[in-house]
C-alpha cells in the first residue's frame, strides 16, 4: 500500500497531543459539573432543512448520502447532514425532550463538529467542541448571561497551571448595539452588525464604506457606530462613555438604556469574581442574528491573532414549539482550536507519551508469567504498567522503556531474591514489593506541564 496523502483540515494528534486534549477536556468537564451543568451528546447527523436554518452556513454543511443512493428520489426533507456546531442540534433536544427536562436546564456538550471551510491555522473541518448553556421555558433571568461567561472564563483560567495563556472575556450587549443604531436613525440593525463584525478583519476604512452602501447609513452615522466600536474597558466607564457619546449625537433609546444597565451589572460581577478576565468591548457583534441580548468572544493574551477560541451569547427564539419559547444563553468552545496552537506553539507539553509508569522485565519466556503476575498486582494498585515484548539482552529492555517515556523497568530478582525497581532517569535501583512499592505521585501517570515556549 502507497503512503497514504494526508488530508488537511482533519487534525490527528500525536500521543502527547492526545493527552494535551485530553487535559483539557477533563478540566472544562470537571469545572461544568462542579458549576451543577449535565452532560449530553447528541446524534452526529440532523436533517438538511434543519441545518440550513441558518442561511449562511449552507456551503460548510457535509451531505451524508448512502453510497448507492438515487439522489433524485431524496429531497431535502429527506437528506441528513453531519451537524457543524451543537447549538443546532441541542435546540433539537430540547424541543424533543422538554417534558422530560427540569428547567432552567444546565447543559454541557462535548462532540466533534464538521464544517467544509478551507482548513488554516487553528481553522479544520473535522474538530471538537465544548458547550454550556442554560435554557428556561418561557423566560430567562438575566442573571445567567452574567453567570455563563464566568463560568467558561473559569474553567479556561483553570488550564493557566499548565502553561495555557490567560484568557480574556470580550462582551458586548445586543440591546446597546441595536438600541443605538435604531436612535442614530439605522433601521437596518442586521446589515449594520455585520458590517462591524468585520471590523478586525479589514479595518474601519473599509466598514464605513460598508455601513453607507450595505446599511445606508450617512457619514456621520457611519462615524457614529465606529466610534461606538472604539470604546471598551474593563470596568462601568465604559457604559459612562457609551452614554456620553449618545449624548453627543443625540440618541435617546429606551432598549439602550436597558443593555447598558445590563452590561454594567456584567462587569461589576466579573470585576468581583475573576478580576481584569472580563473586558466590555462594544465592537463585538457575533455575526449571526439569533443573538438577542448578551454576545461574548475569548481571546487567548498574547494570542490573539489566532481569534476568539470561545464565542456565544443570548438568544431568545432559537427554539419554539410554537407553544412554548425556550430561551438560552450559551457558550461553546473550539476545544482543537485551542489545543493546535498550544502545541503548535510550545506553550503546553505532556511528561510523557504513554500511560505506562512502569516496564517490567522480562528475565526470559519461560518467566513472562511472572512478569505477567507483577504487572497484575501493580495494576491492582492502580499504577499503570505494561510487560516487555521481549526477553531481550535487560539493556535493549531498558532502552525500549527508555524510547517510550517509561520512568521505571522492574527487574525480578532470582529465586529467592527480592526484586528491584530500576529509575531509568536517575539510574537509582531499589528492591521492591509488587504489594506494596509505589511511584512518585508526579510519575504514577503522565501530566501537562508548561512547555519549553515558557
């Protein structure tokens, strides 16, 4: 068989990658729960007419076909998709399960996600996701959009003792954004959002160009929503500054009044909480329309070419039964996203490649249940072991451990010696009790430690 062609964009980790993920996953699903969030998994595929609800997305959704499908007797009803984020498919649970859930419903997800954008850095077609996000039936306080970023901000800030850099909360408040424009006179809120969401991206020459042909806005009204777009800070200046520029244009507007009375009360919780992690940023759009209230974007510090790693907001109609609405406000985070440029970058590294902490020796063949019987008692005890594949030369034994990152090789000693344990770092060699012997705690498995970037 030819050496098979890479394909991009579908990321596959080495050993000590897979640990790195692996870490990270562990902490962001041991701070949800700690935080009362349940775990769900929903099904990889939903059907098509479902997906492109959200118009936009149409050319990153993978078809699921069968190989020996007709296309011509399938219709879009009928054609199943593999979902490309799990909001989607979570508005779906809900809707299918309400009367089986109790709400406000606390939920965490974590799945793979398929997307057919062009694979760049930090951007692949095939990679995980972590979600939290809290529903209610007909109603949802307020209190949980200042709940949910500080949650994710948590978890994320629990990974800085291994080397991930701290991260930085950017929130806007849609009832601002749009509270504004509508009193500058923009009626055309959407058109006006996304043309700010692009501000990072090509500039704000270029946006006020955006705003006058694809919003209609004037130039003075332009400059108005850039100046806007300017103002961000960590602290309840920002809603003073905010204030003072309506103000200054005349804009008076009972739904802005609102967003900036609920973005104060978002920084001030977070300047208690986890001090300068949560900065107002008002050009902070989120491009898609569901959001209604609260939008959030994470920045890794130092990294934040690499965009936001962590995005989600507010969103009142996402979900109806026609009965009953289900709101939410949420988060999810790009889990490869953040694991590619931690080891692309050397920020994190694992102590080792395998589990394994110990290696035991295999004095020859006729022995290897022996070996087999340390193994056992040592894996009773919960300490992570594998027996040589061979009953080579104890020096080619030793540089196999050696190759794969094992600390320690067990040796068995003769009939009626004890046996030794060997740390193949140090060279230090102690008799040992497979009853009783341990590892360093440091050593019992492999760790995610800061990398040789720090």
């Amino acid at each position: 068989m030819a050496r098979p062609t890479p394909l991009s964009g579908f990321p596959e980790w080495l050993p000590e990658g897979r640990i790195v993920e692996q870490h990270v996953l562990d902490v962001l699903r041991r701070t949800f729960e700690l935080h009362g969030f349940a775990g769900v998994e929903t099904r990889a595929v939903e059907p098509l007419d479902q997906l492109l609800r959200k118009g936009e997305t149409s050319k990153e959704v993978y078809v699921l076909r069968r190989l020996q499908a007709d296309p011509q007797q399938e219709d879009r009803g009928d054609t199943l998709g593999l979902h490309f984020d799990l909001t989607v498919p979570f508005a779906r649970y809900v809707l299918e399960n309400a009367g089986h859930l109790a709400f406000p419903f606390r939920r965490y997800q974590i799945q793979k996600v398929w997307r057919g954008e062009r694979p760049q850095d930090g951007r692949f077609r095939e990679f995980i996701q972590a979600d939290i996000d809290v529903v209610g039936a007909g109603s949802l306080p307020y209190h949980y959009e200042v709940e949910l970023p500080l949650v994710m901000a948590e978890a994320l800030s629990a990974l800085q003792e291994v080397g991930v850099p701290p991260v930085r909360v950017l929130v806007n408040n849609r009832k601002v954004a749009e509270g504004f424009y509508r009193g500058l006179g923009l009626d055309d809120v959407e058109a006006v959002l996304r043309s700010i969401d692009k501000l990072d991206k090509v500039g704000p020459e270029v946006v006020a160009e955006l705003l006058v042909e694809e919003a209609g806005a004037s130039a003075d009204q332009a400059t108005a929503c850039l100046e806007l777009a300017a103002i961000s800070g960590p602290d309840e200046g920002v809603v003073d500054r905010v204030r003072d520029l309506a103000k200054r244009y005349d804009v008076s507007s009972d739904l802005l009044d609102e967003g900036l009375e609920e973005l104060g009360m978002l920084i001030r919780a977070a300047a208690v909480r986890l001090p300068g992690t949560v900065v107002a940023d008002l050009k902070i759009a989120r491009g898609l329309d569901y959001y209604t209230g609260s939008v959030y974007e994470t920045v890794l510090v130092g990294h934040e070419h690499l965009g936001s790693i962590c995005s989600g907001g507010r969103y009142d109609t996402l979900a109806s039964d026609g009965a009953t609405t289900y709101p939410g406000v949420g988060l999810s985070v790009g889990v490869s996203r953040l694991v590619s440029r931690l080891l692309s970058a050397g920020l994190v590294r694992a102590t080792r490649a395998v589990p394994t902490a110990v290696l035991v020796a295999v004095t020859d063949e006729d022995s290897r249940q022996r070996s087999d019987e340390v193994a056992a008692a040592l894996r009773n005890r919960g300490i992570p072991v594998e027996v040589a594949p061979a009953a080579a030369k104890f020096g080619k034994q030793i540089r196999h451990a050696d190759r794969r990152g094992i600390p320690f090789v067990w040796f068995l000693g003769a009939e009626g010696a004890p046996d030794e344990v060997k740390d193949i770092r140090s060279g230090e060699q102690v008799v040992a009790d497979a009853a009783a012997w341990e590892p360093p705690a440091a050593d019992r498995w492999p760790r995610v430690v800061p990398g040789d970037a720090h």
